[in-house]
C-alpha cells in the first residue's frame, strides 16, 4: 500500500508496536496529553451540558418530552453508531489527520446548533457535531495509548483521560446552568467554537501522527447495522410511553433492533477486517469492561435528565441554580476520579469498581423517595454518592478496555470503549425517561416525564450493583487468562524458519 504524504515536521510512526514515546519527549508527551484531554472535554460535555437548558428549549421552541429527550439522544446516538468507523479511519488515515478533521466539524456543528430555528433543526446540527465528535474520543486514547508505552505511565495517562471524561459529564449541567442563566441556551454551543479553534492549531503543531501497521478495510455492511441496531432500540424505548409498550410499531422496532444485532454479529464474524472484531468479546475484561461502562454511563445520563427536570420543574429553580446544585455531584467526581487513576495502576481496577458498586446504588435507594422529601439534604446528600460512584468507574473501565491488547489493536479498542459509553447514555435518557413517563400523562394524552418516579431510581441501583458484581468477576486470575488468550488472537506469528538448502554432495573420488 502506498504510504501517505505528510506535511513537513510531522512525526509518522508505523510498524510494529505503533508507538511513538519513544521519539517523544517527557515534555512533549504530557503536551500531547492535555491536546487530547482538552478536546474531548467539549465532546464529552455537550452530552449533558444541554440537560439543564431543556425547560429552555421546550417553551422557545414548543417542544414536548419525547422531543427533549431526542434532542440529547441524537448525539449519543450517531456517536454510538460511527465510533468504530472514526477508529479505524485514524488507524487507515493517520490518527492527527482524523482528530483535526473531527474538531473542524465539531465546533461547525456547535455553531449551527446554536442558530437552530426549531427542534428539528437543532437536532439535525446536533447530529452533525456527533459525526465531528465521533472522530475524537477513540482516536485520542488511541493517540495516548501510543504515546505512553510504560504500563504504569500509561495507567495514570488513562485514568486522567477517563477522569476528564467522566468529569465533563458531571460539569455539564453546572456550565449549562450558568449559561443558560446568564445568556441563553444557546450559548451553551458557543463555547466549543474557540476551544475548537485552539485544539485544532495546537494538534497540528504538536501530536505526532501514527498509523495502524496495516490499513484496515471499511466494512459498509456493518456500519448501516451498527446504526440499525443502536437506532431502532432507542426509538422504541422513547417512543413507547406514547405507542404504547405492547404497540405494533414498539414491538417492530424491538424485532428490527435484535434481527440487526444477530445480523451484526455474523456477518462480523465473517469478515477478515471487521468493524467489530467480535473476538474482542472472548476477553472477560474486555467484555466487562464494555458492560460496566454501558451500566455506569446510563446510569450519569439518567440520573441528569431527570434531576435538572426535577430541580426546575418540581423544585422550581432556576437553570442556574439547577447546575449549581448539582455541583457537589462534579466536585466529588472532580476528587474521585484522579483517586480512582492512582488506584487502578497501584491496586488494579477491582477496589475502584467496587467502590463505585457501593456508592451508585446507595444514591439510587435515596433517589427512590425523591416525591417524599421536603428538604434538599437527601437529595444533595445522594448527588455526592453519585459523584464517588461515578469518579470511580471511569479509569477503571477505560484502562480495562485497551490493556492486555497490542498497540496496534488501540483505535479499535478504544473506539468500542467510547461505543460503550455513548450506547449507555443514549440507553440512560431513554429508558430513564420513558419509565418515569409512564407513569403520569397530561390532558391531551401525550406522555409527560414525572422525575420523582421511584422506578427510574430503582434502575439505577441495579446498574451500580451489577458494576459491583462484574468489578470482582472481570479482574481476576481467569479473567486475565482470557485477556492473554484473546490479546494472542491478534499477535502475528513470527514465520517459521526457511528450510535449509541439502549440501551439494561430495564430488567422485578421482581414479
């Protein structure tokens, strides 16, 4: 295959391994670093930071709640379908080229989000920032994958990545409060646009390019029934507390959803160059790994749908006010989630995930009886369970998912560890928001969102509970048996030795 030009003064590392700290300096590695972090700050923040603007939205642009929770699932959503491809377009491409290319279309579509004239539209433009966003999360813990080689150093590079990631999700409502407040809604968009602007220059002055060592085919066929698979299901769920659960078009959706996924999986298995490797799955870190971010991720995304619709709707307060009480929630998981780096690469990822499968559920038992509060103290007190919880089980999850494999293997792995998380907060929205939707519906029959619905919580004690019991099962001596055996999968085996040529045989004798 034809090697891709470069511009002048651009590191290109190839072959073998695929990794570049060797070439770089301490320096320049923890540059590369922030560039990252910084990015997918914004991408991961604008999956909640459009929560507590809602009540916004719904009056300027008369929306109703199926509307709502569309408005936040259409990013997670086309995040979720295009992750794998975004990851294997930086293996084929070069992964600085494809980072840049996604901040390029992300603050385009931040700053068409905020014109949107209607729901629709705004929708529409928040499709075109998922595609953008797409390109970035995989592909930058690819990118730091590759540049941190040393297992410990790679660890805490991670476990900050994830820290970041885990810690936008929980500012989001906080910024968006202010904004909101303070401006508009639409401001909320407007803050990727400069932060965009800046990590796009300082990309193309400092991350080094790399490519996989072998370019990977697209896989056309996969891609549309990722899409199908992720689309369909969060269609029916949001869509059911109007159809109805036991409707025709749920009940078709629910089909298309599970004959999309079993197609999905046997055409993978098919391909020499998968989408979806599905081999990853034989490693039970992995496979756990995928499970606990889907059950971590829902549970964030739920729980801030509904308490910013609780604190402004029920409570009446403010947007502003709404972030700010919310507060507690980020700053814990701002303390937690350096806490939880540190601990993934002294003790592993099993006391963090533990940790996070104690506090979750305990938030989620006091949310239960959030209708039966006249006091704020349980509810705050429950948002700084959340926020352990939560700081907790990101490092983890995200150093679970890539260690163990080959360098080669990052932009893959990475892409179905940000697949996880976006699939868990496109899940979260929908499910949390049907379920308390079900409960209650106004005059005109359309299905309204009541936040102090017990079942929602209940939900969420269950994700936490489940993050316990795969915490301990997916890091033990077997489970590492099968990461060995799984990462051996994608290895290549040295050629055997050529055989020697026979010696010529010894010449006659002369008479």
């Amino acid at each position: 295959m034809a090697s891709t030009p470069q511009p002048p003064g651009v590191d290109v590392v190839r072959g073998a391994g695929d990794a570049v700290s060797g070439g770089l300096a301490a320096g320049r590695r923890r540059v590369v670093l922030a560039i990252c972090c910084t990015s997918v700050f914004v991408v991961a923040m604008d999956a909640t930071i459009l929560n507590v603007g809602l009540p916004s939205i719904r009056s300027d642009l008369h929306a109703a709640d199926s509307g709502l929770q569309w408005a936040v699932d259409a990013y997670s959503l086309v995040m979720a379908s295009l992750l794998l491809f975004s990851g294997s377009m930086g293996d084929r491409f070069g992964r600085r080229r494809v980072f840049r290319t996604g901040l390029t279309l992300f603050s385009i579509g931040s700053l068409l989000c905020s014109l949107a004239p209607g729901l629709g539209w705004l929708t529409a433009f928040r499709m075109v920032q998922a595609v953008g966003g797409s390109m970035l999360n995989p592909v930058a813990l690819a990118i730091i994958t590759n540049t941190f080689t040393d297992h410990r150093e790679r660890a805490r590079a991670i476990g900050l990545w994830g820290g970041i990631v885990g810690l936008s999700l929980a500012l989001g409502p906080v910024v968006g409060g202010l904004l909101v407040d303070t401006i508009g809604w639409r401001s909320i968009f407007w803050l990727n646009v400069p932060v965009g602007a800046l990590a796009l220059i300082l990309a193309g002055r400092y991350l080094p390019e790399s490519l996989a060592p072998r370019a990977r085919r697209f896989d056309p066929a996969g891609q549309v029934l990722v899409a199908v698979t992720f689309g369909t299901v969060t269609y029916a769920i949001i869509e059911a507390p109007e159809a109805g659960w036991a409707s025709p078009p749920t009940v078709a959706m629910f089909i298309a959803s599970a004959l999309a996924l079993a197609g999905l999986v046997a055409w993978e298995k098919r391909r020499p160059d998968a989408l979806l490797d599905v081999r990853f799955f034989r490693s039970a870190p992995f496979s756990g790994a995928t499970a606990i971010a889907i059950c971590a991720y829902a549970a964030m995304a739920g729980f801030l749908f509904l308490n910013t619709l609780y604190l402004q709707a029920v409570r009446g307060y403010s947007a502003m006010d709404a972030g700010l009480l919310t507060l507690p929630m980020a700053a814990v998981a701002t303390l937690t989630s350096p806490i939880s780096g540190r601990l993934v690469a002294s003790h592993g990822p099993r006391p963090a995930l533990i940790i996070a499968g104690i506090a979750i559920p305990a938030s989620g038992v006091i949310l239960s009886f959030l209708s039966s509060y006249e006091s704020l103290a349980p509810v705050i007190c429950a948002y700084v369970l959340f926020g352990v919880g939560f700081g907790m089980v990101s490092a983890p999850t995200t150093n679970i998912a890539v260690s163990g494999m080959p360098l080669a293997q990052a932009g893959v792995a990475g892409a179905i560890a940000g697949t996880s998380r976006q699939i868990g907060i496109a899940l979260g929205v929908a499910v949390f928001g049907s379920v308390a939707a079900h409960r209650v519906t106004d005059g005109s029959g359309t299905a309204a969102i009541d936040p102090t619905s017990a079942p929602p919580w209940w939900i969420m004690t269950g994700c936490g509970l489940t993050i316990a019991a795969l915490g301990v099962l997916t890091t033990g001596r077997w489970a590492r048996e099968t990461a060995a055996r799984t990462a051996a999968l994608f290895t290549p085996r040295p050629a055997p030795p050529e055989p020697e040529a026979p010696s010529p045989p010894p010449p006659a004798p002369s008479r």
